[in-house]
C-alpha cells in the first residue's frame, strides 16, 4: 500500500521488520511545518503506533471468522443479483413488452455499472478506509434493488440495475482487500478460497432460485429477494465487520490523540487508480494475455446463464423451475474446487520452495545470488493449472454433444462439473499469479482484469440466444469449446516462458527494485 509521506501533517508508515510486524505497526505524526529527520523523530512529531492486539492479522481466529464470513456473505449477494436477472428475461420481455434482446440488457448494464463503480470507490476506501464504503454503498446497493422491483418500465430496469452494480460492486473489489487485512499469507489459502467461491457460485445459485421464483411468482420477486437479502447483509456488516484497514486505524488512533487528520490526496489517488489500469491493460502482455483469458471464461459462464434455460425449456419441455436445476453441475465443481484449495495450498508451498531452490532466488532474474531476499514465484501458482485448463473446453464439447434428446439429462447436467473445476482453479489462480507477479501494483492489475472481465460478461449474453438459434446447441457450444481451447496452453506457457517475461515488464521491475510491500 503506497502511503504519501511528502505531505505535511500526514501519516507515515514506518516499515516494520517481519518479526517486528506482529509486535506494532508505527506511523509517524508530524505537525504541519514539521520535517522528520531519517530515523523519524523530530521535537515537533509525535509517534503513533498500533499495538499487537489492534493490528487486524493478530486478531485471534475467532474474532477473524465473523467478519470474513459477512465479507463472504457480501461478496456472494452481488454475483447473485449479476446472473438473477437472466431467469426473468422472458418474463420481463413479456411484461414490459420489450425484445428478449432489450431484456437482456439488464445483464449488460450490470456489468458496466460493475466496471465502473471501483474506479471510483476504490480510491476512497484508501482514504476512508474500508468501513464508510461499505456503509453508504450496501445501503445504496439495497435502495436500487428496490428501484429494481418497483421500475414501472424497462428504462427504469435497466437504469436501476446500472446503479446497483455502480454501488454494489466495491463490495467485491475491496473484500479481498478487507481478506488480507486480517489473514497473513500463510492464512490466507480457505478465506481466500471461500471469497473467490462466494464470487462465482452467486452467479450460479441465483438461475436455480429464480427460475423458481419466475414460474411461481412474478419476475419482481426476483428483486424483492435481493431485497431482503441486502438488508439481512447490511445489518450484519453494521454488527460485525469492524475496520480493518490499517492506516484509517493509525489516522483514528492519532485523532483520538489530538492530532489534525490529514488523508493523501484524493486526486493523485484518483490520477494513479484511472490512469494505471489502464497503462498496465496496454503495455504490460502478461497482464493482457492472462486477463483476456479470465475474462474469455467469465463471459462464457454468462453465456451459460441465458443459454441453459433455453436448451432444457425448448428441447426436453422443462419448467423455468426445473431447467434452473441444469446450473447443479457447475455449481458441484466449483464447490469441489473450493473444498480442494488447503491441497492447492500446499501443492503451492511446494512449488514455491522447488523453483526457489532450482534459481537461488525468486526466478525473476533479479535476485543477487544466495544472500537476497528471496521473493515468492509467480509461477509457483502455475503447476496445477497445466491440466485443469483443459477442464473448461472438456466441459464445453462435452454439453454441446450430450445436450440435446435422446441423450440422458444427467450427461449434460455433469459436464458442468468439470467446465465448474476448470473456472474457480483458473481464476484464482491467474488472480494469485498476477498478486504475486505485480506486487505493490497488484491493486492496480486487478482492476484492469475486473473492466476486462465486466466487459466480456455484458456484451457475451447479448448474442448468446441468437449463437444458440442459428448454430444449434452443438456447434454454438463447440464454438465456446475451441476459444477456450486456443486459451487452454496459456498456464503452460508461462510457466515456461513467465522468468523471461516478467524481465521485461516494466512495472514488475519497478515492483522489485521497490520492494514487494
């Protein structure tokens, strides 16, 4: 986390030493007009620290689980309310007298709401720290979903859902921040693991649930859930999610002190969170390679999402209810991936000490020989995404081909598990390998990958019903089935070529003549 210590009054961080780390984190307050000597004493400033038992990863497990679960909890109510609208868009399109593609829009601005909204509350929360983010945008996310269910036409839908997502998603974006603020690196493998299930298998309940809701109700309940949902969740989070960032906890602790708050500046915040995704997306290929990848396989997922309800309801005759159950196969693998992440973990642990021994340092080409710090490998998060890569065109061909009668229900139903497997191990991977890969950029990489990804997930549902119309459910699916063939070496190739390539990344030198931190 980049801190600006040039301005005057503001807080400084002062690096501790790992074994110093779980004994306090110190800033430094220095008065306007102030300048600190190297050591950071000076007769006008004053030392502010946290002791072990503020800092958040020496919270005991029991006072850690709680607000994980709520930030699980808050995480997952955003992807469902991003795929509930896919089961009523023919109930809207009917209702409001509209094309099943102008219903589908509900799906797309979503998802543009979703890309949007971090640009701007991500750099707030570095500033306001984690909490009053969270307070005002899960109560706006929950106001607009009530718009949701009262929208008196498509306009309005489509307006509210926009706004939503713009509110709802700093929810997603800054858990994981909220993760690590707790859990150190060596926690960290189930709550991570549990976050990244929570974003993946909401999208996936939601169909099921509203596909029911759909055929016995009306398509505003759909909302009405969401509803209470975000309420139940809201509250919790009000209960139970203290502060977890550090530096809002040093600001309040130097407040109750009687020093002046003073925050970085919010423009350069926002000059370096609008600029530098965008910089990165453009310059840096490991982080265009690897995100056009994720973002390739979420939009496909979304594909999922208008397509499975059309094949069960129009070739086997299946309820809205019933053809929502087809998402069961996905939803299995991607609780199988989740269930496996403590034997990824050590899979990683493995791996990290194999290359670290193979190069005498962190594989990038910039470590000294035996006595430097030896950094974490990238590649490390690599060994174990070589073959699951193959789970996701494996599970493409295999629904095409078995989808359509005489063929049993249950084959198509099972070929989501692998395509489920194949998801959650390659998205947490890749994520893992760009945190790992871009250091104290990372930040910055993820939010490039969230607007590609957005991206892919609003425009992909738009041709999905027309592909299956035209093509057929066989060569639609099989057409998914060789992108992601294409994409499928990609794990292999950088694990073989990502030394040579992070060489050449630019801000991957930075973050390594800089430090990780």
């Amino acid at each position: 986390m980049e801190v600006d210590e040039k301005a005057l009054g503001a807080i400084v961080l002062d690096p501790p030493q790992p074994q110093d780390l779980k004994v306090r984190r110190t800033a430094v307050v220095t008065n306007p007009g102030g300048n600190n000597t190297e050591n950071g004493d000076h007769a006008l400033g004053q030392e502010i620290f946290l002791d072990a038992e503020e800092i958040p990863t020496n919270w005991s497990p029991r006072k850690k689980w709680p607000p994980t679960l709520v930030v699980v909890l808050m995480t997952t109510q955003i992807g469902f309310c991003a795929s509930m609208h896919t089961a009523a868009i023919d109930d809207v399109a009917v209702y409001f007298n509209c094309s099943n593609t102008v219903s589908t829009l509900g799906v797309t601005t979503f998802f543009i709401g979703f890309a949007t909204g971090p640009l701007i509350f991500a750099p707030l929360s570095e500033v306001l720290g984690r909490n009053p983010v969270y307070n005002v945008t899960l109560f706006a996310f929950l106001v607009f979903n009530l718009g949701c269910a009262l929208a008196p036409n498509v306009a309005a839908l489509l307006m509210f859902r926009f706004l939503a997502a713009f509110f709802g998603s700093p929810t997603v974006t800054n858990a994981g921040g909220s993760i690590t603020d707790m859990w150190a690196p060596h926690e960290r493998s189930v709550p991570m693991a549990l976050f990244t299930a929570a974003s993946f298998l909401g999208p996936v309940i939601a169909p099921i649930v509203g596909g029911f809701v759909s055929q016995y109700t009306t398509w505003r309940w759909n909302y009405w859930i969401i509803v209470i949902l975000a309420s139940l969740i809201l509250l919790s989070q009000l209960l139970l999610l203290p502060e977890t960032y550090t530096t809002k906890l040093l600001q309040t602790k130097a407040l109750r002190a009687g020093l002046p708050p003073t925050h970085q500046s919010l423009s350069d915040l926002y000059t370096a969170t609008l600029r530098r995704p965008l910089i990165m997306l453009c310059t840096e290929p490991i982080l265009l390679a690897l995100s056009t990848y994720m973002a390739l396989v979420f939009g496909i997922l979304f594909i999922d999402f208008t397509a499975y309800p059309l094949i069960f309801t129009s070739t086997r005759a299946w309820s809205p209810a019933t053809s929502g159950l087809a998402f069961l196969g996905i939803g299995l693998g991607m609780a199988l991936a989740t269930a496996s992440s403590p034997y990824l973990n050590r899979l990683h642990a493995h791996y990290v000490a194999k290359l670290q021994d193979d190069n005498g340092n962190d594989g990038s080409g910039s470590g000294s020989g035996g006595g430097a710090v030896r950094h974490v490998v990238p590649e490390a998060r690599l060994p174990h995404l070589v073959p699951l890569s193959w789970c996701i065109p494996a599970g493409l061909f295999w629904f095409g081909w078995t989808a359509l009668p005489p063929t049993a229900w249950i084959w198509p139903i099972l070929a989501g598990v692998p395509f489920g497997i194949g998801f959650v191990t390659l998205m947490l991977g890749i994520m893992s390998y760009l945190t790992d890969c871009y250091g104290r950029f990372a930040a910055s990489a993820l939010a490039a990958n969230a607007v590609l990804r957005a991206t892919f997930g609003a425009t992909f549902p738009l041709f999905a019903r027309g592909m299956y119309e035209r093509l057929g459910t066989p060569w639609a699916s099989s057409v998914l089935g060789f992108c992601s063939l294409a994409m499928a070496p990609m794990p292999w190739v950088f694990w073989r070529w990502g030394p040579w390539l992070r060489e050449r990344s630019k801000f991957h030198r930075r973050m390594m003549e800089g430090g990780s931190g």
